[in-house]
C-alpha cells in the first residue's frame, strides 16, 4: 500500500528579501510605495531647507560688498539693504515650511520602514532551530526588537533627514565658494579630505568596537530576562544584589567597549575644528573675498552638524548587518520549507496509525559536540500503541522526544560518522514535511509553557496545523461558524485534561485571560491540565507525555490518563510515556528502559521484572523510597486496607491534638510595614519636569570628573564663535583700509595669529570635551540600567503578574530607556552646550559691542527658546506614545522566543506573525505631537534668516545715522547671528532631547514606585532574635487581583516550629498560594500571618526571607557557572559544604563529570540538561542556605526514582531541626510528615498525621486510593 503523497502547495510565510547592497540601505528594503513617496518629499525639503544658509553667505556677501564701498550712497544702501532682506524673509518662510515637512516626513517614514523590519526579524527567529536558540535568548531578542531597530528608525528618519540637510548646506556653499573665487577656494578646501581621512580611520576602530558591543548587549538582555521571568527565585532566596552585581559584570564589558569607542570617536571632533580654524587662517592670510570665507565656514560648520548624525548611521549599519544576518539565516531544519512529504493511505485517503522506529541513533548537542548524549540507539515503536521510556535523569529519555519533534536532527559526536535517524511508518522523519510532521504530535511537557491569552485561546493554538484551525479574523470564510465549532472543540478537551471543573470556577470562564510563561497564578497542576487540553484538541496521531502529569494529584492524573486510553482507544494514536513514576506506566504494551544514552533493555513490565536488570533496580529504589510496589505506592497499615476499600466517606476532620487556631501573641511593634508604606505613599505619581530636572543633575552630580570636564571643553568651544564674531568684525574693518596694501597686509597676519592661537585652543577643547562626556554617558548608562532592575526587583510579585509588565517588555524597556539617556549626554550634549556658549558669550558681546543693535535682534531669541521647550515637550510625548506599544511587542516576541519549543511543536509561527501582525495595526501613534514638534522645529530654522533680516535692516540704520561703526556693526551682526545659529541648532537636537527625558522619566518611575507588598526599614524594626520556625495564619484570606473567589479563604493555622508539614490535595486547591504568603509573594488581603509570634510584616523583607528556602516545581538557572547557580550570591562558602549540599542533592558526580566542574556554564536556563538534573541543581542550593524554614512545592517531582530517594533521604535529614513545609501530589514523599493538612477549594478539609487520617476515613483516604 502506498503510504505517501508529495505535497508541496503548503502555504508558508514570504520568504524574507535577499539583499546585497550596503547594510545601511537594508532597511529600505522593507519600504513600500508611500514609504518612498514620504522620504521623496521629505528629502526635496531637506535640500531646499539645506540650501538656506548658504544662500544666506551669498546675500550676506553682497550686502558686505554694498557696506564697503565708497560709492555707495545712502539711498543706494538702505534699497540694497532692503532688498537682501526682503529675500533672507522670503528664504526664512521658506526654510519654516521644508523644515517641518522634512523632519515629519522622514520620522513618519522610517517608523513605517523598521515596523515592517521589526516583523521580518522576529518572523525569521521564530522560524530557526533549536541549535540557533543555544546562543540568542529571549531578551537579546527583545533588545533587538526595541533598543536595536530602534537605532535603526532613528538613523534611517530624522538623522538622515539631517545629514540631507547638512550635506545640502555643504555643497551649494562649496559650489559658491568656488563659483565666486575658485582659486581661495581651492587653497582652503585642501583641509576638508585630511578631516574625512581621520574620521574614517577613526570609524573603522569605532566600528570593531561597536560589534563587539552588539555581542555582548544581547549576552547582557538574555540574563536581564531571566532575572526578570524569575522574580519568586529571586527574591526567596535574596539574590536581588548577586545578580544586580552579576548583570553589572556584562555592563562593565559595555562600558569597557565603549570606552574604546569614545577614544576612537574624540579624533574626528579634533579633524574637523581643526580643519574649520584652519579656513579661517589660511582665508585672512591671502586677504581673499569675503563671501568665500563664509562659504568655506559654513561648509566646515555642515561637517561638524554632520557628525553626531553619522554615528548614529554609523551603529544603524551595524546593527542592520547583524539584523539581516539573522532575517536572511537559513536554518539547517526550516520549517519554511515546502519540501518533504505526508503520509496517508492511499486508498482512503484517510491517515494512517504511524508506526515509529529508531535506528542506531547517534546525537550530540551542538554546544557539547564531545558528549553522547544518545549512543547507538535502537528501538521500535508499534502504531497505536503505549510505549513507555523510563530511566534515571540525563539518560536520553527527553533527547528521543526532541528528535521525534525535529527540534534539532541526528548528529555524531566528535571523532563519529553514522548518526542513524527516525523513521516513521518506514520513512525518515528528514524526508517528512516538518509542519505537518509536527501537526501529527501532541505533546504535553513537565514544564508547560502557555501564552499571554485566554484560556480558551491557548487551548485552541493546539488546533494549529490541523483542519479545524482556528480562524484569526472575522473576514475569514465560515468564521462564526469554525469559532463555534473550536469552541465545542475547546470545551471537550478541557473536560478530557480534567480542567473543566476549575475553568468554569474562574471569573469569565473559558475567556480568563491569564499570563504567558511559567509564572502567574495558575498552579503548575493547572497549566499542564491546560497544556493536556492543548495537546489531546489537536486529535494527533501521536502523543507524547515527557512528565506530562508531574504536577498533578493522583484522582486528577488518573482520570486523565483514563481520558488519554480511552481517545487512543477510539483514535488509534500512538502514545509516549516518559516517566519516573514507574506506576504511572505499568500498563504500557512495552517499556523501553535507557542508562546512560543507550538501550538497556526492552519490553512489558512483567518481562522486566522477571529479567531483573536495569528497570526493575528501578523499581526497587522506588520502592525503597517509600514506595511500596509500583501499584501502591503509598504505604497503608493491613489493619485499615480494609475500611479504606469500603468508606468514601469525606468528612471534614481535624486532630485535636493540632489546633488549627490559637490566638498569635504578638510583639510590640510601633509601625507594621504596611502602616509605613501608607506613610510614605504607595500611590505613584508620574514624575512632574521640575523634579525630574534635580534629579538628573543630581544623577551627573555623581560623575562630575567627567561631565564638568566635559562641559567646560564644550563651553569653550562655544565661547570661542563670538570671540571668533568679534576678531572677523576687526578683520573687516582692516581689510576695508583703502590706498596702503602694506597695512592691509599686517592686518591680514595679525588677526590670521589669533585666529591661530583660537584654533589651537579649540583643538585641545573639541577633544576634551567629546572624550569626557561620552565616558560620562558611558557611566550613567551602566548606573541607570542597574538602578532600573534593583527597582523592578523591589517589587511585589503582583507587578509582575499584570500583563504590562511582562518580563520581555521589562527587559527591553530598561535598556533602551537608560540608552536614550546616555546617548544624548555623549555628542549630543556637547553640540547643545557648544550651542549655549554660543549663545551667551554672544549676548554679552552684542551688548558690549552695541546694545542698540543688540537688544532689539535679540527679541526674536526668547520665542525660540520657548518655541525649542514646546518642541521638546511635543516630541517626548511623541516618543511616549511609540514606547508602550513597542515594550507589548518586545514582550510579545520575547515570551513567544522563551516558549519556542511550544511554539514550534504547536505549528505556530506563522499564526504568532499574524496575530503580531494584528496587535501592531491596532496601535495608535500620535501622529499630532510629532506634527506640532516638526512645526516648531521649521520655525527654529526659519527664523535665523528672519532675524538676518532685521539685523541688516535695522544696522544699517545705526550705521547711516552714525550710532554705530563699521567694526561693531560686523562684530555685534556675527555676534547676534552666531546666538540665533547657536539657538536654531538646539532644534536639531530636540528628538535626542525627547528620547533622554522620556528614558529618565519612565526610570524614575520604577524607582519611585511603592511595593505594595511593603518592608520595614531595618533601622525601624527591632532585632529578629534566633527563629524557631513556627508560623501562624490567623484569620488570612488571600485574593488575586484576577479572581474574584479568594484562593485561600479563612485559613487559621499553626506550624510547629521544627516540625514536618505537608499539604495535599487536588491542583487548584489552594496549596502554593499558601507557600507564596509565607514567602511573602503576597500578603493576605485579610488576617495576619506571624512567625514566633511576631507579624511578618514586621520583619524587614531581606531578614525575614533570609531565613527560608524554597525549592519550587520549575526549575529556574541563571547564565554563568554551576557554582554561581548554587552559591547564588552566598559568600565565603567552603568548597566541602558545597559539595556535601551537591552530594546530598544527588548531582555532585555530574557536575564533576564535566570539563570546568563547577566553572562550566550551565547554558541558557539549563536548557542542555534534563529538568531531574536543572530540579536537583535547585535543591542544592536550597540545602546550602542551610534555612530556618524549608519550603518544598513538588520539589522531587522531577526525578527518577533513585534521584528521588538519595534526595528524598536528603531532605529528611535537613528537615531535622526545622520547620519543613511541603507540597506534594505523591503522597508517598510526604506520609512521614509530622502533620498532613488537606487543602481543597481554599480550605484546610483534613488535618493529622498519615495514621490519624487513614483512621479518620475521610477525603486524604479518597487520595490514598487514587494512588492504590
């Protein structure tokens, strides 16, 4: 029978634009018609806004020529006058009309451009492999999103609509100069090619820097997102400073690189005064026209506006080479591609039962190509049949799973050359099309990864790839129809994972919307019932369980697995069981047990027990771990078996020798922390400008060796322009000296010597001042990041359950806010308070020189100013509305990276771009700031040639009336002109302004933000004197913000100190939401919870949770060393305790096994290792803390059988001595426990001890004989 059909009509996404021009022109790529149509228009306007000034030289030129002729008449010179200023109006209006249209034009463009770019990016992450995600992280995926692309827009928007301007200005004043005096010209411009010599030597080191940089921001990003996704960990165990210090050593890398960078980038500042001074020089030494000297200076003066333009350009073509690099990847197994076939029977035309077959399998991961991870494996699985892999952590049981998916393909170790492969119905797997190869698997995972939707949504994404597939827009044919078909669809599979019950006890049911990821309010039983649903809606031929019921209790589990037999009955699926809990698989048509990569042996479970190898040592550690046999797994004294076959009896019961309430006596406290954070305010309140501008001096009052350095540098070389007003002013008057050439002569020397010892100071200058302030910028940039996550690590977990602060959107957010801050404060800065020395030395030296003529040209200036504060104001709450939508799609891209697995398994990377796609056409940008700032920025522009008007109209009168001489008339004209350029110059500036104050702002608001879940300061609270470990409720109800049924609901309690406390009871019931109020997670919305009497509350946060350790179900590393994963932060920790911790945790002899020990890496969030070996590397750094209170949420539900019970031994021997409190579903690891509390609907039903409660026959007995 034939089993396969081509098909190669698949529809798939576009593939991305190859492009082989110059990096920077990449993002123009992804312009469309309009997007030309705006950088034409705003690019015409660019040129015509760029030609003002010199067309300004060129009318100041032949007013210079009407000044100082001798045949001039009064009459001749008041028309000529009235003339060139009738034109510098006309070309005022005009430069306020272009001005606003270029610079709106260009911003509204890019945007368009790098949203389309930003899309393509994260549609081709999302299609890479499994091997690409070794090296990129979620939040370098975030960073690139935001931080990255947005270097991008800004070069390819207003940057290059300045460089148009300035290179305009450049060359219409080179094409006067030469046009009016060729030969001066000629001389002067031989400096020009020396400058771009030096600045292009400087911008290849630059550049070397910048990639490196690029390097290691992402590194950076990747551990920031971490930490964020992480919160619980972190603050349980106090680690808010060790990895605050840890992301400040990849900071450190950053500040080092562009330390480099900043030398690299102080050569052009030099080239360019330099060459600007040496105009002037060589101009008054040949005593030429007046008109080309201007040309030639303003000329120079376009190059110096030019180059904090080019550094922008500069890191866009930087980033846009790794961008497209990463757009253009190809990966080794693309799911893009339409190759490969499907297998159907070709006679019905029907699926067929898949039959899947290992041959001598051979794989190792791309990070350690010298390690085995599967060596030589050979097995077979039949169709419709239950296959279980069982086997000690770290034997290749999830490896197997990983390569059925395709996240990565066979591959030999080191020195190997056969790899084998997988083979489904008798076909490689390779020669399969890969979306509908995935749409084929079911898959439910220990970890369960769900997505930022409602519960409905996230069930129905398991429709992807299949016929049912649920519709994403309404334009869509049948679309009422095929939603209320998913829904019916969505309904049943909830009712199959056993999450129906709790579903409907949510606020809106199916349509509760919960958070992505790993964390939220969902218990771990509950996301994986949900990811149950998600697998067994897809009705796959193939369904794959890697500890897919881990977190659930026994009555939900197996009524689960019943639902799974009873779809395979009907379906015919072929099922995979990996599990360590031996009776969960005990009646698998074949077990195949693995040890150390390899195929130990194979068959049913009675053949393995009879042949007594490897899987029936299994089953006996399992049973010496408390487990009696695999079918009965919780030990039951003969006397009682009976009765317990027999009652079902659910009674509420408690011992009476375990109160559950007793009145808290408390201590003397003058203030809780609550009553402290109402004192201070919890209410935060944005930021107002005067507040925000203290704080910001503030902040550089701490690097003033650099900023003040800086800023002097830069004030002299404003300084410098009036001074340089007034020697011109005296150059004009000595060159005006008719009949004595030898005069003309030594006043041509004399004054070209000062101008020489101004360039010289001005060499000195130029460079302090672009060294010091981006060594500055450099600082507060690295202080600001740090400052922004030991905020965001302040606060309560609730924060970061709300959906706004997602953990990539946080990540992207705080390094592309602190970098608009530090990147204005480098060459942004300069030119401002080059521009402010301008201004003021050229105020006082206009009123000094004339205050007739300089007062009354000085008006205008303060409309400006206030015109430039509007623009700042406009264009900052233009950048505010861009922010937000951005940090949804950082946070969009870095949830849907973090749960690529998921994703790809699901067959859903191109419904994430279409739903991306969606979300993105939804936002609103508020186009009207962005047009009120570019009015206000061409008004700027527009009104230096307006002022030039009335300076010549209204000096000229002076002049003619003999208020004023030759000399002061040119002195005061540059004087005035000179501030009113200073002046206009700041408006080029403006989008670098908005960015930096919109970055502090959103900064300081972190900062400023209350937790509600408040601490004491130490200073208030007394001393905790030695902690015994009891812990109290009284009275506590516990209600999430998302929930309007509390989740814990009148709980009174005690925990003896020193004693073994257990909670059981179904997912949902209650139990972790008990262990997050006593990590203080949460506070109780109701009651009070004390630890030996003393309201927790009033313990500082720090000291009480230092006192505690928790070892939670999800397994979370961080990137860097074992030992720093262990250690996590702890200092002056022997090496013995960390290997009896180790050792005790069952994962010392892996750890030694490796290359570095406890110096290898652990990868990205451990991904390389089993999650029994990530769970063990946890609990040793629990038991290292040596804690007063232990906290253990399913910690051992990850291991094996042997790593269960070495640990399971080892945390009895740590219980000794102190408080332990567990959660567990296997009642098996917690029967010893001194007390049993059964936790169900948000109340305590049962308490006592395993004996008292069997005895008792109530609702722990329905529990017992779930595991029977």
């Amino acid at each position: 029978m034939e089993l396969t059909k081509q098909d190669n009509t698949r529809n798939t996404s576009s593939r991305r634009p190859q492009h082989s021009g110059p990096a920077f022109f990449y993002a123009f790529t992804y312009a469309d018609r309009a997007d030309w149509l705006l950088y034409g228009v705003g690019g015409v306007a660019a040129i015509i806004s760029g030609a003002g000034f010199p067309v300004l030289d060129l009318v100041y030129g032949y007013w210079t020529t009407a000044l100082v002729s001798v045949d001039m008449t009064p009459s001749s010179l008041r028309g000529t006058t009235n003339t060139m200023a009738g034109v510098c109006l006309g070309i005022g209006i005009l430069q306020f009309i272009t001005g606003s249209i270029f610079l709106s034009c260009f911003t509204i463009a890019s945007g368009r451009t790098t949203d389309r770019l930003r899309r393509a990016y994260l549609d081709s992450v999302l299609h890479q492999d499994a091997e690409f995600f070794e090296k990129v992280g979620p939040g370098e995926v975030g960073t690139r999103m935001i931080k990255d692309v947005g270097t991008i827009k800004t070069a390819t928007g207003e940057k290059l609509g300045f460089m148009v301007w300035a290179l305009t200005t450049l060359v219409v004043a080179l094409i006067m100069a030469f046009s009016r005096a060729a030969r001066l010209a000629g001389v002067v411009f031989g400096v020009v090619p020396l400058a771009f010599i030096l600045f292009i030597s400087s911008g290849y080191l630059a550049a070397k820097a910048d990639a490196r940089l690029l390097d290691v921001e992402g590194q950076a990003g990747t551990l920031l997102e971490q930490i964020l996704s992480s919160v619980r960990v972190v603050q349980s165990f106090a680690a808010e400073s060790f990895l605050v210090k840890k992301y400040d050593q990849y900071l450190d890398q950053v500040r080092n690189v562009l330390d480099f960078n900043v030398w690299a980038n102080g050569v052009p500042f030099v080239a360019f005064w330099y060459g600007s001074q040496l105009i002037v020089r060589d101009n008054l030494e040949v005593g030429l026209m007046f008109t080309v000297f201007w040309n030639m200076f303003n000329a120079i003066f376009a190059i110096a506006n030019i180059l904090p333009h080019i550094s922008a350009i500069r890191d866009s073509i930087l980033i846009s080479t790794r961008i497209r690099a990463e757009i253009e990847r190809v990966p080794t197994i693309d799911v893009r591609s339409t190759k490969g076939d499907e297998l159907w029977d070709s006679q019905t035309g029907e699926k067929i039962n898949i039959s899947i077959e290992a041959r001598n399998l051979t794989f190792s991961y791309p990070s350690r190509p010298d390690h085995k991870t599967l060596d030589d494996v050979s097995f077979v699985l039949e169709a419709g049949k239950v296959t279980a892999l069982v086997g000690a952590s770290g034997s290749g049981k999830s490896t197997i799973a990983s390569l059925l998916l395709r996240y990565y393909d066979p591959s030999p170790a080191e020195g190997e050359k056969s790899t084998g492969g997988i083979f489904l119905a008798g076909r490689d797997i390779r020669d399969l099309s890969l979306p509908w190869l995935r749409s084929q698997i079911g898959i439910i995972a220990q970890d369960p990864q769900l997505f930022t939707a409602s519960i409905f949504e996230n069930v129905a994404y398991g429709l992807s790839g299949t016929p049912w597939e649920l519709p994403t827009s309404e334009m869509e044919p049948n679309y009422q129809e095929r939603l209320v078909d998913a829904k019916i669809r969505v309904e049943y599979a909830l009712k199959q994972a056993q999450a129906w019950d709790f579903v409907c006890k949510l606020p809106e049911g199916m349509d509760t919307r919960i958070k992505g990821g790993r964390t939220g309010v969902l218990s771990g039983g509950q996301r994986q019932r949900i990811a149950a649903a998600r697998a067994l809606i897809r009705k796959p031929r193939i369904l794959l369980l890697d500890e897919g019921t881990s977190a659930l209790d026994a009555e939900t589990e197996q009524r689960l697995m019943a639902a799974i037999h009873e779809e395979q009955a009907q379906s015919g699926m072929t099922t995979i069981l990996i599990a360590h809990r031996l009776s969960s698989i005990q009646n698998a048509d074949r077990i195949i047990a693995m040890t150390n990569g390899r195929v130990a042996e194979q068959g049913t479970y009675n053949e393995l027990m009879e042949l007594g190898g490897v899987f029936s040592a299994l089953v006996r550690h399992q049973a010496s771990a408390g487990q009696s046999s695999p079918s009965s797994e919780v030990t039951v004294p003969d006397s009682m078996n009976k009765k317990i076959e027999t009652s079902s009896a659910t009674t509420k019961f408690s011992t009476p020798q375990i109160p559950l309430y007793r009145p808290i006596s408390t201590v003397s406290v003058a203030k809780t922390a609550v009553d402290d954070s109402m004192e201070r305010g919890l209410l935060v309140k944005e930021t107002q400008i005067p507040g925000l501008t203290s704080r910001f001096f503030r902040l550089l009052s701490r690097y003033g060796q650099w900023i003040l350095i800086g800023v002097a540098g830069s004030m002299c070389i404003g300084a410098s322009f009036p001074i340089a007003g007034w020697l011109i002013g005296s150059v004009v008057e000595g060159l005006s000296i008719h009949g004595d050439d030898e005069q003309v002569l030594r006043e041509g020397r004399y004054w070209a010597m000062w101008f020489l010892v101004l360039s010289m100071v001005n060499i000195v200058s130029s460079f302090v001042a672009g060294f010091f302030l981006s060594m500055g910028g450099a600082r507060i940039d690295r202080r600001l990041r740090l400052t922004a996550l030991s905020s965001l690590l302040r606060q309560e977990i609730g924060f970061f359950d709300q959906e706004e602060n997602a953990a990539g959107s946080l990540t992207a957010g705080v390094a592309s806010q602190a970098s608009h801050v530090s990147a204005a404060i480098g060459l942004v800065w300069q030119q401002l308070i080059t521009s402010g020395g301008n201004f003021i030395g050229a105020f006082i030296l206009g009123v000094v020189l004339s205050w007739k003529l300089a007062l009354p040209s000085f008006a205008p200036v303060p409309a400006i100013l206030v015109t430039a504060y509007f623009n700042i104001a406009l264009l900052e709450k233009y950048e505010h509305t861009l922010q937000k939508p951005l940090e949804d799609a950082s946070a969009f891209a870095s949830e849907n990276v973090d749960a690529i697995k998921t994703v790809a398994a699901l067959g859903r990377e191109n419904l994430v771009m279409e739903y991306f796609d969606k979300t993105s056409a939804q936002k609103t940008t508020k186009t009207k700031y962005l047009l009120g700032g570019a009015l206000g920025f061409g008004f700027g522009m527009g009104s230096i040639l307006i002022l030039s008007a009335i300076l010549m109209w209204w000096g000229v009168e002076l002049y003619l009336t003999q208020r004023i001489g030759l000399k002061n008339l040119y002195a005061t004209f540059e004087a005035v002109l000179i501030g009113a350029i200073a002046a206009s110059r700041l408006f080029t500036y403006i989008p670098d302004m908005a960015r930096m104050i919109q970055g502090f702002r959103a900064i300081c608001n972190w900062e400023d933000r209350k937790p509600e879940v408040a601490s004491l300061d130490v200073a208030k609270a007394p001393a905790l004197e030695k902690v015994h470990g009891e812990i109290a409720f009284t009275s506590c109800t516990l209600q999430y913000a998302s929930r309007p049924k509390p989740a814990i609901e009148n709980l009174n309690l005690v925990i003896p100190a020193g004693k073994s406390v257990a909670f059981c009871g179904p997912s949902g019931g209650g139990k972790s939401s008990i262990i997050s109020m006593i990590s203080r997670f949460y506070d109780p919305s109701m009651g009070t919870i004390s630890l030996d009497g003393r309201d927790i509350r009033s313990i500082p946060l720090e000291e009480y949770r230092s006192h505690i350790s928790l070892v939670a179900q999800d397994a979370v590393l961080y990137e860097g060393t074992f030992r720093e994963n262990i250690t996590l932060g702890q200092t002056s920790i022997a090496q013995e305790d960390i290997d009896r911790a180790c050792r005790d945790a069952n994962i010392l002899d892996f750890i030694q096994s490796l290359p570095q020990g406890f110096d290898s890496p652990v990868g990205f969030k451990g991904s390389q290792m089993s999650g029994g070996q990530r769970q063990r590397i946890c609990i040793a750094r629990a038991l290292l803390r040596n804690p007063s209170i232990l906290l253990l949420d399913e910690a051992t539900s990850a291991l094996d059988a042997e790593s269960e019970r070495s640990v399971q031994e080892a945390l009895e021997q740590a219980s000794k001595g102190r408080t332990t409190i567990s959660i567990a579903h296997r009642l098996s690891t917690i029967q010893n426990a001194d007390i049993i509390h059964v936790v169900e609907d948000g109340r305590i039903v049962e308490s006592g001890s395993h004996v008292e409660l069997l005895a008792h026959n109530g609702r722990y007995v329905d529990l017992v004989k779930s595991q029977l």
